[in-house]
C-alpha cells in the first residue's frame, strides 16, 4: 500500500491510467480487508472509468464488488454496488 500513497496520484497519470491503478489501490484494501477503503476508492475509479470509457478499470470494478461481497451490508459497499448498477 506504501508505493500507492507515494506515487499514484492525478498529476502523476492520464486519467484514464489513474482509474485503472485506483481501481487496483481498491482491491488492495479488499485483500487488506479494508472494505470501506476499498469501496471509496472503487466510487472514484468508477466515476473516471465513466469519464473515461475505460471498459478496462469498469471490468476491475466489477470485480471489486464480487471481493465485497462479504461486507455487502456496509453502507460504503452498498453505496459502490449501487454506482455501478445505476
């Protein structure tokens, strides 16, 4: 998680890139089993993902939301599921 903070920021990448490497940050935190982290980050990537047209960071999101299924019933994880079925 340390290289993340040191060096994924949005003056750093394309936004497009940033999305994509956001969206990844996500699934760190899953495995760190910080849902709640994972689930902000994934509303930001998903947000540029759609800004974007990346199919590719909305494929990672999507599979963000089936590695919290476990924490579904947290407010931050609804909140993700429902942005990425509106």
């Amino acid at each position: 998680m340390e290289l993340y903070e040191r060096w994924l920021s949005p003056e750093s990448f394309s936004r497009r890139d940033y999305g994509y490497f956001l969206s990844l940050k996500s699934e760190a935190f899953v495995a760190m089993e910080r849902p709640d982290s994972a689930a902000m980050n994934g509303l930001e990537a998903l947000a540029l993902a759609r800004e974007t047209n990346s199919a590719r960071t909305h494929r990672e999101i999507l599979r963000l939301v089936g590695k919290l299924r476990r924490w579904r019933q947290r407010e931050s994880v609804r909140e993700l599921r429902h942005a990425v079925l509106a």
